[in-house]
C-alpha cells in the first residue's frame, strides 16, 4: 500500500513540475489600458490626473514592462554613481543602486533645495511667490510661498488657465463643436476644448485615446500599415501602444513605455549590448541584476550599465 502511494506521488510530480528560475516577464507585466478599450487607466505614485482621463506623473524606479517576453528599450547614458545627493545635480542619491536619480514622481526624489516638476518629472529650484504672476501659467502656492509646478484636480491652475492630461496648465480654446479642439472633443456646457480623453470622453473622430490624449488615428483593416502595432479592427485604427492583453505585431515585441519594436535574435549575452539573452531575443530593459550580462547592473532607470 505505502509504495503505491509513493507511486501515486511521483506521477503528480512529474505532470507538475516546480517552475525555477526568473518568473516570466509576463507574470510581472502590468498592462497601461488597451486603446480603444474600457480597461482603467494607470496610476501612479505622484498627483492624481485631472480632466476627464488624464495621465499621473511616472512612478518610482523602473516600470514594470508590458507584454510577455524580453523587451527592446533605446539605449540610455551610463548611470551616474553616488554615495550622496550632492553628486546628482539637484536629484536624490537611490541609496539601493547608488546611483543618481534621473527623474522624479514625488519630493524625496530631489536633492534639498530642489522641487519635483510632477508635470515633466524634473527636479527644478523652486520660484518664490506671493501671487500667481511669476508662477504663470501655475499657482503660487502661499502655503510655501513658492509656485507650484504642476496641477491637478486637487492642485488647480491660475485664473484663466486650465489644467491637461499631463498635468500642465494651458490657456483654454474656446469652441462651440470639435473643429478648433485638435483631436479631442468640445466640452460644449463649457464652451473649451478638452485637454485629455478616456472611455467616457473619447476623441473628437479620426482619433484614438492613447494614455489620455488623442492621437491621429491610422486606418487598417490588418497590421501591416501600423508600424509593429496591431490593427483594432473594430475600429479600424491601428493601436499606438502595447501591453500584455494587447501585444505587438508579428516579429515585434512590446517594450518600456508601451513601445513596439523590432525583436533582436541572440544565441548569447554578447549579442546584447549588456543585457542577457532570453529565449533568443535580447532584453534592454532590467528589472534586477539577473536580467544584464556578466559585468553590468541594473540601474533605477531599468537601464543595464557596467559594473
């Protein structure tokens, strides 16, 4: 009896093998909303979208790639190494990298004296104030006394000025139909043009919703007109990004930022610029160490740089 159970064991065993080694790059993916779709939109860790389907600032450190299998990233400047935020020209010190932030989605990402711009993701030196006039087109925020860099539902712009998908203030367009709105549509209670786009607020005809703004649609009936991106044939238009519920078209592969680009083959490391080869293509994109070549790292940027 007891070697029969024993039997019984090992042949579950064998049609369930452990899975070892890196997770696939699909387990980890997060998808940023299928164009043309109902699916949310993404957030991230700096100040809440405004508008009708705006876009948040760029989170913390390397994002999360979208798509199944190794990615392709254009090639980033070699990180800067630190041991202190004196070292990084305005930007925090990534204690865990020891290396120089590049960009910012929150304060702590800054050097002291230096404010984050959530709408560009730059550290900037803060601009005194008293009133909105040296912060235009933002507000001064007297709380501080210095302007503010970026606006928000909570976060508004200066007087006459409207806040957009990305978190800019824009003098508004005034409008009675969609003409003069550029790709999005007219708010017609209001009397201005949009400034972002979402599955509620979709874009003025002949565009796509892409991440919160519109963008020139290109017809299709297939993907061969659509650049590596595949064709949404429902609405005849070919898609603009990629994530993991949407991939790329045949022989391309989705990448950093929703990017589709041409696969590269390899048969090992050195094929790779510094990044490893998986399953015959190479990465450029990193999210740990184990995903560069022999002598290189994963800098906070997801970028593989020399030790």
């Amino acid at each position: 009896g007891a070697l029969a159970l024993l039997a019984l064991a090992a042949a579950c065993s064998d049609r369930n093998p452990a899975v070892t080694g890196d997770a696939t790059l699909s387990d980890r993916a997060i998808g940023e909303g299928k164009i043309g779709s109902d699916a949310p939109l993404p957030v991230g860790d700096g100040p809440f979208p405004v508008g009708d389907g705006p876009t948040p600032p760029v989170g913390d450190g390397p994002k999360p790639p979208p798509g199944d299998g190794p990615i392709l990233k254009p090639d980033l400047p070699p990180a800067t190494q630190c041991t202190s935020a004196a070292q990084c020209s305005g930007y925090a010190c990534n204690t865990q990298t020891q290396t120089c932030r590049t960009t910012c989605s929150q304060a702590s990402h800054c050097a002291l004296g230096f404010t984050c711009n959530y709408a560009t993701g730059k550290c900037v030196k803060p601009v005194s104030c008293s009133d909105p006039t040296p912060c235009l087109p933002y507000a001064c925020d007297v709380a501080t006394g210095q302007c503010r860099t970026y606006c928000s539902a909570q976060v508004p712009c200066a007087a006459t000025y409207i806040c957009t998908a990305q978190g800019t203030c824009v003098k508004p367009i005034p409008c009675t139909d969609n003409t003069p709105c550029l790709g999005y549509t007219c708010s017609t209670g209001q009397g201005v043009c949009r400034t972002s786009c979402s599955s509620q607020t979709p874009c003025a005809q002949g565009y796509l919703c892409d991440d919160g703004t519109c963008v020139k649609a290109i017809p299709c009936t297939n993907d061969a007109p659509c650049s590596g991106y595949t064709c949404n044939t429902q609405q005849q238009a070919c898609r603009t990004s990629c994530n993991q519920w949407t991939p790329c078209a045949q022989g391309y592969i989705c990448g950093a930022g929703g990017v589709c680009s041409k696969a590269v083959t390899c048969t090992t490391d050195a094929q790779c610029n510094g990044y490893d080869c998986q399953n015959g293509t190479c990465r450029v994109f990193c999210m740990m160490n184990q995903h560069c070549a022999q002598n290189y790292h994963c800098d906070n940027q997801g970028a593989c740089v020399p030790n």
